[in-house]
C-alpha cells in the first residue's frame, strides 16, 4: 500500500499521540503566560514598594522636624513680641540687653530658614489669603478695602512648602 492509497484510520494512533502532545503545549503555554503575568505584576508591584519608600523617605527628610519646629514658634513668637514692646528709653538704657534679645531671634531664624522653616510675614494692606493667614478678628476700617489686612498679630510659618502655621491677622470688614 503506498502512502497515497492509505486511509485516515491507519493515521489513529499518531493523530492520538498528536492531540496529546498539542493539548499538553497548549497546557503549558497558559502555564507560562500566567507566569509571565504573575511575574510582570511582581516586578510592577516591587517598583511601587520602591517609589513608595522613596517618596515616604523624603517626606521623612523634609518633613520629620515638624513637631520641633511648631515647639520653636512661640519661643519666636516670644522673643519678637520682647522686641517690640521696648521702648526707645528702655532700648537705651538696656542696650546690651536688647541686642542679645535682637541676636538671638536672628540665631533662631537663621537656624529655622536653614532646616526649610520660612516666614510668612504679611504686610497691612495685603489681601487675606485664607491658605496662608488666619482672620482673628474682622473689623470696619476707614479708607480700607474689605479683605484687606489691618493687623498683624503673628507670622505664620511654612515648612518646606507646607503651611506649619498661619499667620494670624486682623481683617478690614469695610466696603470702599
């Protein structure tokens, strides 16, 4: 019998064989894209653990000295207020003493702005920014607009660029 001649069933056992082995590849082709996919997700998943501990080490950095620096702000606060309540006869008369006060307050400051702490330091007739200042009072003032700030009563403070404190102002309820 030549190969022509021959009937499909002498093919059985081969053709069997064949559906097999096909059945078994395929198997193992799902196998292995589930595997890909598995370890594709690993590998993605492991990059965000990465960036995430990247990103929460820097906050860290940046942000990690927050509590010490609101604890420092009333020693600031304190040392300014010192300041501004000397007269000009007592600044005389304690000169030395109000130049130890002015050094120190500078210290402080120069150490707070080089560990990223700045001040927010708003001037009478800026605008009230409610991200930035906080309206302590609100009162109707003569040839101001409303909004605008008529006192200062402290500076606010930001880390980084974060608010740590608002200033807190006083705020022109008048129209015109």
């Amino acid at each position: 019998m030549t190969q022509d001649n021959m009937e499909p069933e002498d093919f059985g056992p081969l053709e069997t064989e064949d559906f097999a082995m096909s059945d078994e590849l395929d198997a193992l082709r799902a196998e292995r894209d589930d595997m890909r996919d598995r370890f594709m997700r690993a590998l993605a998943e492991a990059e965000n653990v990465r960036k995430r501990s990247d990103r929460d080490r820097r906050e860290a950095e940046q942000y990690g000295s927050t509590r010490l620096a609101r604890d420092l702000l009333p020693v600031f606060d304190n040392l300014k207020r010192a300041l501004d309540s000397a007269s000009d006869d007592a600044r005389v008369q304690s000169a030395a003493l109000i130049e130890g006060v002015e050094l120190t307050l500078r210290e402080l400051t120069n150490v707070m702005t080089k560990h990223g702490v700045k001040p927010i330091s708003p001037a009478i007739g800026e605008m009230f920014d409610p991200q930035m200042h906080q309206a302590m009072f609100e009162a109707p003032v003569a040839g101001t607009k409303a909004g605008q700030i008529i006192q200062v009563m402290t500076d606010g403070f930001l880390l980084h660029d974060r608010l740590l404190r608002p200033a807190q102002v006083g705020v022109s309820s008048m129209v015109g």
